[in-house]
C-alpha cells in the first residue's frame, strides 16, 4: 500500500473533472447557481435588496411549506407552496397579475423551492424575483418578521 | 479467513466494486448541473453567504471523475489496493454526508448515488446499509492482501512483493 497512489488517483480525477468542465462542453460555471437553467431569465436579489422592494411595496411570495410559514414570515409575504404551487396559484392568481414587483423566498441557499417556484410564475407569464439567500438572511440581518397564518 | 485473501475472490470484489463506482460516475458526468443540485440539497459545503457556490460546484464537477477513476483502476487490477483505499475514502464521505442530511432533517430527496434527475432513491436508512457493505468490500481489498498465487517449488526463484527475483542461497541441489 503506498499512500501517495491514493492521494494521485483524487487529484488525476480532481483535474480530468475540472478539465472536462472546462472543455467538454456541458460544463457549468464554477461560480454561478446550478439552480438556475442557461438562458434562463431569474434575477436574483440579496436581503438588503429586498428590503429596499418591500418598504416600496413589493408582493413577497412564501415558498416553503406551508407549516414553516406559520411559524414565521415576511410581513405581508402571501404563502405559495413549491409543494401545492396549482392550488395555491388558483386562489392568487388575479392578484399576482396585477402586481409588477414579486419576490419568491424559501429557506437559504440549499433550498430550491423558490426558484421552483419562479420558473413556474415565469411559464405563466408573471415575472417574480428571487430572495436567494432566502427566510435566513431575512432574519440573521434582523429585518421584521411574522408568525402566524395572517400575511 | 483464509478465503478471504484466495486471490480470485480479490480479483473479482475488483471488478463488481470497480463496477458499482463507473456506474454511479456515468449519470454525473453527463448531467453536471442536475448533480450540483443534488450538491446543494445536503446543504454540507454550501452554497452558502460565507463559501458562495465554487466549493459546492468544485465538487459536483470533481467528484464522478474520481468515482471514475477508481472504478476504472479497480477493474483493471492497477493500483487496486490504492483504488479500493479511495473508494473507502469516498464511501466514508458518502456516509458522512447522508448521515448529516439525516441527522439535521434535511430532506434529500434523491440522494445522487446512481441517478441525479427525475426520480431517486432517498437518502436514508437502507443507503446507508448499502454504503456499509461496499465500504467493507473496499477496506478489504485495500487492507487484507491477497496471498501469492501458488507457492513457489523448493529451490525456485521467489518472487518478493516488490517484483525482485532472487535465489535462495545454500540449498541448491547438485
């Protein structure tokens, strides 16, 4: 057993990853959001971003399921659950439609939810930003919150 | 336990752990983005304010070469013990991973293993199990070598580990 072959074979696969990446032809940006198709038109905002659009009176739109919204939310935020997005979206619908500035949010970076949830607002023809860093940037940067099911 | 260093046993535990890992590497390969997701659901080395994307995303685009690799390595019998080493390696950090998404609530829906789009198996209970049972295959081949083929006839040349020949001194028949 020689150590040194372990570390060899890690490192050989470490390159021929980082090269295949770079010139295979489906690589992906090393820095940007896999959550995020190519060409695909989201635009992403940081908490400060979006507190700015919600004292402008921005809709914001709760991703998560719907038990985490009870539990605490942006002030005014409606809930639109990536898990029950058509009924949720039926009972929104008009009102989403008359609103210019819509931001999605779910829980962080990890989660997924919100652009779930954009890409379909996007299909339907309502364009809704993402607070990507999500409910705990909101909260590490000690913005308003709400618990309960009212908005 | 004298079957397990018999040298065809390490010959074949070679080739169906060097399968295992080819297999799980091609899936990954071709769908880099699907994978970085999966990468991000486990939420272990970000995307996060403080690592940004390129830990993650290193990884997603890093990781099935070295599965590759070692699958590759452990298939074709070159280098198996450091291969089977590295698969450990890797499966110990499979482990970790799955054990932190359990551990902390995290729902990873389709764990990356095989598949990384459309439907997946879960991470849970059951992979870890699974991951367990290659994990011992591969620190077998990597710790418990196999014995030499066939013992060499009295006063042949033995070969040593390191491929040298040499002759055994004072019993040469005449």
């Amino acid at each position: 057993m020689r150590l040194w072959r372990a570390v060899v074979i890690v490192a050989a696969g470490a390159v021929l990853g980082l090269a295949w990446n770079a010139f295979g032809g489906r690589g992906i940006a090393l820095s940007g959001n896999a959550y995020i198709k190519p060409g695909e038109d989201i635009v992403e905002i940081d908490a400060a971003e979006a507190k700015k659009r919600l004292d402008k009176g921005a809709l914001f739109l709760d991703a998560r399921p719907v038990a985490f919204y009870g539990m605490g939310h942006i002030p005014g935020a409606l809930p639109l659950p990536e898990d029950d997005f058509d009924r949720a979206f039926a009972g929104l619908e008009p009102r989403l439609r008359n609103t210019l500035d819509i931001v999605v949010y779910c829980s962080g970076y990890g989660c997924e939810a919100s652009h779930i949830v954009a890409r379909k607002l996007r299909e339907k023809g309502i364009h809704a930003a993402i607070l990507h860093e999500g409910w705990p940037a909101w909260t590490d940067a000690g913005y308003p919150t709400k618990e309960g099911k009212e908005p | 336990m004298k079957a397990l260093r018999h040298p065809a046993l390490h010959w074949l535990l070679g080739i169906a752990l060097g399968a295992v890992f080819i297999y799980a590497s091609i899936d990954k390969i071709e769908q880099p983005r699907e994978f970085a997701r999966i990468v991000y659901h486990y939420r272990l080395i970000g995307p996060s304010a403080a690592l940004g994307f390129v830990p993650a995303n290193t990884l997603a685009v890093t990781l099935p070469w070295v599965e590759a690799l070692t699958g590759l390595l452990l298939i074709v019998g070159v280098w198996r013990r450091e291969a089977a080493l590295t698969a450990a390696f890797l499966l110990v950090t499979f482990l970790v991973a799955v054990g932190w998404a359990l551990a902390h609530g995290i729902d990873v829906e389709n764990c990356g293993c095989f598949r990384v789009s459309g439907e997946g198996r879960a991470a849970g209970t059951k992979l870890i199990l699974q991951d367990l049972g290659l994990l011992a295959v591969a620190l077998l081949l990597a710790f418990v070598p196999p014995r030499a083929r066939e013992a060499a006839p009295a006063g042949a040349p033995v070969p040593l580990p390191q491929g040298k020949l040499v002759v055994p001194t004072g019993t040469h028949p005449r």
